[in-house]
C-alpha cells in the first residue's frame, strides 16, 4: 500500500510545523489504520508530486495556502478533483476541513459524490473507518 501526503510547506492551524504534521500522519495511519501492516509512506511539497507520482492513497492538506494565495488554492483543487475523477480505485482524503472547505468552494459545481474523496473532518472514527473499508482492513 503506497500513501503520498501532500501538504503546504506553510504548516498547521495548530500551530505545528508542516515536518510535525507530516510525522503525526505517518503515525496516525500506524496507530488507526494499519497497526502492525506494512505500508509505504511518503510526504511532499511538491505540487506536481500528486498528478505525477503512483499512490493507492493521496492525502493532502493545502489548507494554509488560503491566505493570500487563492488562486493557487483554487488551482490545487480543481488538480484533486480531476484526479479523484480520473482515478477511481484511489482514495483521496482531505486531512483537515479547512482543505475541505478549500476544494468545496473551488469546484462548488463540479464537486459531485465520489466514494473515493473523504475528508478527516471532524468524527476521526468515521475516517477510519472509510480508509479501512476502501483497503479491506475493516474488522
């Protein structure tokens, strides 16, 4: 199972660095997703990284990037949801709502319901449970 993490290099709401974030979702998809599986993990700021490079999960957080820099959010986001169009047997996961909102607003007329797009959002155990149901883990 390869997951790429794309993240703004700008770093979190909470105030941790975009290195901290990174590690913190490394370890989450250990602790709740994967346990004792093997999985590749890989993080990049580099935006091309998620058109170009092969993943079974894309987790991405460009939230921070809003401020100041709308239309390069608004590109990123409009790149994601051909992405989620285009591959269907990827799961994408928005990691914060703030990147929700982001991609809601910039694609509010193509952004349709897709099984392969969740968001973190709020209700962690729901997250969860989406990522182990898409990759068959689910107990």
């Amino acid at each position: 199972m390869k997951i790429l993490y794309f993240c703004d290099p700008i770093g979190t709401f909470t105030g941790d660095t975009a290195d901290q974030e990174v590690k913190y979702c490394k370890k989450w998809l250990k602790d709740f997703i994967f346990e004792n599986k093997k999985f590749q993990f890989k993080s990049t700021f580099d935006s091309t990284a998620p058109i170009n490079e092969q993943y079974d999960i894309l987790i991405f957080d460009f939230g921070g990037l809003g401020i100041g820099c709308s239309c390069l959010v608004a590109s990123l986001s409009r790149e994601i949801l051909k992405l989620v169009e285009d591959r269907p047997n990827t799961l994408f996961v928005a990691w914060t709502s703030f990147t929700n909102e982001y991609l809601k607003d910039a694609c509010e007329k193509e952004l349709g319901d897709f099984p392969n797009l969740v968001c973190r959002d709020t209700n962690p155990e729901s997250l969860i449970k989406a990522i182990k149901s898409w990759i068959n883990l689910e107990k």
